[in-house]
C-alpha cells in the first residue's frame, strides 16, 4: 500500500484538499510570476557566508550564519567535507556566538578542493524550539552534486525535471539532512488538468542515513511524476516534507492546454507533498461515529479553517 493510500470514505474530502492547495499554489504563481522565482537557501536560517551552494575563489577558514532570530549560547555549528566517494570528512571547527541571530564556525583553513558542509543546531529561546540543517559551499571543482531546486534535496535520481524515454522502476533522493527511519517515498502521477493526481502502489527502503529509495511497477503512462516525501529530521525531530518530480516520454497536459507545467511543478510538487502529508494525519484521527444521519459532519466544515492554519 502506497504510503499517501487513503481510505475509501476520506477520498472525496482528500481530492479537495489537493484542489484547494493547487489551486492557492495558482494563486501564488500569478502574484509572483512562475519565471525568476528563487527557492531560499535553506528553511530556518536568514543569510550565510558563503551562501548556501556558493562557489568560493579562496579557501577560507571560517563560516557564518544569520538565524534571522534570536539564538541561544548553545548554538552548535559543525564543518564536513565530502570527498565524492560516499565517505564524509568531519573537520569540526569552534563555534563563536557573534550576535542575537548570528554564529560563527571558525576552522584550519580548508586545504582540499571540493565541497564542504556546515551543519547547525540552534535552540530558539522564544519558543524553545531547535533549529537543524546546513549550508554547503565548493572551493575548486565540486566533489558532490547538488542538483536540486528544493532545498531538503542535495540530489535525486531521475533529476529534478528530468525527461526519461525509458520506464523505470525506482526513484531515490539523496537529502542535505540525516533522516529517522519514518521517512517515506510516495510516488504519484499527475493527469495534467492541476487537479487530479494518482497516489501508485510502491514501497520505501532507506538506502542510507541520509537517503531513500522507492521501487513501483514499471512505468506505463507517458506524462510527468511526482516523488512526494514525509519524514523527520534526525538532528531535532522536524518534520521534513515536500516533494521532486520528473517526466517520462511528454509531461503531463502539455499538449492538451499549452500550461507552462515545467515551469509550474517545482512549486506544485512539493504543495502536493505537503498536501498529502496533512491527508495522511488527517487519516489518523479517528471519525466521530455519534453524528447522526443528515446531520452535518464538523469535520467538513472545519476544513478550510485547519487549511489555513496548516
């Protein structure tokens, strides 16, 4: 069973959520025009130097991040290298609280071209709340690829907005983060019309600490794929969701209606990850057998409240 499958009397209430959440993402493209828009560098953190996937011209021998709130004297930052043969290098550093929202990583000055990590862990003492992730950067020639316009993605297979003209039969997703073992792959075909999407049976094997792999049937329907994800942050326990897509043979809707889809999907794939994440909690709560026949259900009416909240 598909880890988005829904029961069959949650199915109409779980098609208008996805329609409502494609619908705003619309919305959204139209204010903000789809051509030019930049994902942020990274959930949780203002600015960094070097930016988040910069390429820097000289080595450098310390890092800094703005949280863009309050931080607490715990704040942890920690520099890795990744060499490009599957290993990571910890290299560590001494972390220099610099300000309210800002922390320096200071480090030997780096002496191998490549690709570094700086990874953080900031508690938030308004809120008690932890922020984890990381930024990257290369000096030189890059030793691990980042291919990824989402930024909890460092790479996947097929590429984002890759085109296939052969089926496959697995998907995988390298992230920037460690993950719990919860993660979860959900591979989902999109009819084109912005509306209707098809949840496939498939099945999730973690392939790493901070990787999954799923495996479905061969493909048998040109058009355009989405791999939605639903996990949890190893650092601090966040959950962590959104989703990639690709194409085989033509995407979907193309010819039917000239829509810009390829333009549209980055943003419309990880709406439709989230979406069916909040399906699949709501899926968990149990159903109020006391309603009477005719009556109203209040779980209806609370939807697009709980949309707006979410």
């Amino acid at each position: 069973m598909g880890v988005f499958a829904q029961p069959t009397s949650s199915v109409a209430r779980t098609g208008r959520l996805r329609a409502l959440l494609v619908a705003a993402t619309l919305c959204v493209l139209g204010t903000l025009g789809v051509s030019g828009s930049r994902v942020a560098a990274h959930d949780g953190i203002d600015a960094s130097t070097p930016e988040n996937r910069s390429t820097i011209d000289e080595p450098i021998s310390s890092a800094e991040i703005d949280f863009g709130e309050g931080i607490s004297d715990d704040v942890s930052l920690f520099l890795t290298y990744d060499p490009g043969d599957g290993s990571i290098v910890d290299i560590g550093g001494e972390t220099v609280r610099t300000g309210d929202t800002t922390a320096r990583l200071d480090f030997p000055e780096i002496s191998e071209q490549g690709t570094y990590f700086v990874r953080y862990l900031a508690p938030i003492p308004s809120d008690g709340h932890v922020v984890a992730g990381s930024i990257s950067f290369t000096w030189g020639t890059p030793t691990a690829t980042l291919d990824s316009p989402n930024p909890d993605i460092r790479t996947s297979t097929p590429g984002a907005l890759e085109v296939l003209t052969e089926p496959i039969t697995s998907a995988e997703i390298v992230f920037e983060l460690d993950l719990e073992d919860d993660i979860r792959l959900q591979l989902v075909y999109d009819q084109g019309n912005g509306v209707d999407f098809d949840d496939l049976p498939s099945e999730t094997t973690k392939t790493g600490p901070n990787s999954a792999m799923v495996e479905f049937e061969a493909l048998d329907r040109e058009g355009t794929y989405i791999v939605a994800y639903n996990g949890s942050n190893a650092l601090n326990g966040d959950e962590v969701v959104g989703a990639t897509s690709f194409v085989y043979g033509q995407p979907s809707g193309e010819g039917a209606s000239g829509f810009p889809w390829l333009a549209f999907l980055p943003i419309a794939a990880i709406v439709l990850g989230i979406g069916a994440f909040l399906s699949y909690k709501r899926m968990l709560v149990p159903v109020d057998d006391d309603v009477a026949p005719g009556e109203d259900d209040p779980s209806e009416d609370d939807a697009p409240e709980q949309l707006a909240n979410a």
